[in-house]
C-alpha cells in the first residue's frame, strides 16, 4: 500500500509514484494500484446511500468499516449532487460533515476529502482536519473558491460537470466529449495555478454521469489516457452510476450495479486513474489485485 504522508496528508497518488518509485504494493508482482477512497455521504437524498448515514452513529460506524476494508481516502459530503437534487443551505451541510470530520479526526489518520462545492463548508471541514476539497464545480460554485482553495493550501479535485446537478441529464450534448472535458480541466487546472493552488495539489476528474449520456461516459472511459496526459492525477468516480444499467441493459437500483462498477474500476485503472471514488471498497480492491496479479491492473 502506498506511505502515507506524515501528518496526515494524502497518500502519494499513482502518478507521483513514477518519480518517487515505491514498494510495490502486490504480493504477486502487479504494478501500483490507484488509491481507494471510500464514499460517505451524510445526506438524505445521494442517489446510493442517501438517508442512512444522516444519523452520527450510523455515519461514524460506515466510516470505520471504509477504513477497516481498506480505504486510503474518505471523500464525506453532505449535499447530493445527484441529477435534480435540490441545494442544501451552507450552516445545514456544515452541520452533517464537521462533527463526522472532528470524530474521526480523534480516532483515525486516514486522510478525509470534503465533497461540496462552498468554499464556505470547505473552510469548516479542512478546519475540522479535512487536507482534500472535492468539489464537482472545479472551484467554479463561488468567486471565492479558487482564491480558498489556494489559501487552504489543501488537495483539491477539479470536476468537469455540464450544467448543474439540477438539470445536468436534460440533454447533454458534445461534439467531441473528450476533447471538451480534458479542455476544461486544463483551463480549471491553470485558474488554479493563477489563483496559487500548489501544482502538487491538484487533482482531475473526467465527472462521470455529471451531464452525460452513457455513451459520454464510455467515451470517457476509453479515452482516460488522454486526460492523464494533462499531467495531473486522475481521480474516476464511476461506482454506482446509472450509466451501469444503461450500458448493461438491465434494471439494477443502485446497490445491485456492483460488477459494472468494477468493470469501470478496472478499466479506469488501466487508463491511468491515480484515485477511484467507490462505494464497495474492499471488493474494489480484490478486483485490482487480482487485476494486476494477472498482469493487466
Ligand atoms: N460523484 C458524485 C459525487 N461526488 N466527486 C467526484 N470527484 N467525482 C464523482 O464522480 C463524484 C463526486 C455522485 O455520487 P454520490 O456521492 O454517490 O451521490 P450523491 O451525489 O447523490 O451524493
């Protein structure tokens, strides 16, 4: 498994592992896994584990057992961004994540990533220990985002969304969905930059499902290789999504699209994804090591 950084910080993701060769994680000879980061949304409404975590234990106990099964990461969020969900009030959202955040601050070192796009709520939880902001705006929400983010001095995941979650799925439309997306990550990595977020602390997401249509998605996928080419990390959050019964041609609700999201997983590995966002992560991970033990990770 990859060191963690002292501190707490984040672990060195993938990419950075080329410069800084590490042991090499598999038993049997595979090359470095992408990191694990474990989804906990403390939200009525997310799409997957919407309402059972609202409570402190129940949010508390689904924490630890990421941990136990292996999680590098903890990406928590207390506002879905599900397609058409309603916005969550600022001082509401805080109130879900930062007493989630300071609990597992006493009790673990596992880093924690704050999933929202309010610089305001970004600020509460890196407060409370968080070192990654997530935010599926690619720190767009707000005019104070970039210029947070830099003062944070924290890890930052810009995400490619068409539109807002409100309306993202009515429609969406490319010319050339790959050459859009890496686009708009590279003129969000290089707002970044100009607003002072370290170039070590930026991450990219292609936003799987975030306006796009499951041949968006696929396209994506594929084409991953050249959204690593921007030369930042990639994190792929495809776990769950609705694209799997679409693609597969099956009805499955959310918590019966396990195979398709470890098929995304492993093709997402092999495009050169340094992070993966996944609700299952100890069967995540069984996929990658047998993955890369085979020989193709
Ligand atoms: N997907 C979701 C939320 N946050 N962040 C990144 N970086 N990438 C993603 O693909 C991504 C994300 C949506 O999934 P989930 O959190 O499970 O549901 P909800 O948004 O309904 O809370």
């Amino acid at each position: 498994m990859a060191a963690k950084q002292p501190g707490g910080g984040l672990p060195q993701p993938r990419s950075r592992f080329r410069q800084t060769p590490t042991p090499n994680p598999s038993p049997q000879g595979g090359g470095a896994f992408p990191l694990i980061m474990g989804i906990l949304n403390v939200t009525p409404d997310s799409f997957s584990d919407g309402g059972r975590f609202l409570d402190a234990g129940a949010a508390l106990a689904h924490a630890r057992r990421l941990i136990a099964e292996g999680a590098d990461v903890l990406d928590i969020g207390g506002e879905s961004t599900r397609p058409g969900a309603a916005p969550t009030p600022e001082a509401e959202e805080i109130g879900r994540v930062v007493p989630l955040i300071e609990a597992l601050r006493r009790e673990s070192d596992t880093p924690i990533s704050i999933d929202t796009m309010k610089p305001a709520v970004a600020r509460a939880a890196v407060g409370a220990g968080a070192t990654m902001w997530n935010d599926v705006t690619a720190l767009g929400w707000s005019p104070e985002s970039l210029g947070a983010a830099a003062e944070l001095g924290c890890e930052v995941v810009l995400m490619h969304m068409r539109g807002e979650p409100r309306t993202m799925q009515q429609r969406p439309r490319y010319d050339d969905v790959l050459a859009e997306v890496g686009a708009f990550l590279k003129a969000r990595a290089e707002a970044a930059l100009a607003a002072g977020v370290a170039r070590g602390k930026i991450w990219v997401d292609p936003g799987f499902g975030f306006g796009k249509t499951a041949r968006h998605n696929l396209e994506l996928i594929r084409g991953l290789p050249e959204i690593a080419a921007l030369g930042f990390p990639v994190l792929v959050g495809a776990s769950r999504k609705s694209s799997i019964p679409r693609i597969a041609g099956d009805a499955s609700s959310a918590d019966q699209r396990l195979g398709g999201s470890i098929a995304l997983a492993l093709a997402a590995a092999r495009g050169g994804a340094a992070m993966l966002r996944v609700h299952d992560v100890a069967d995540t991970k069984q996929a990658l090591a047998v993955a890369a033990a085979i020989g193709h990770p």
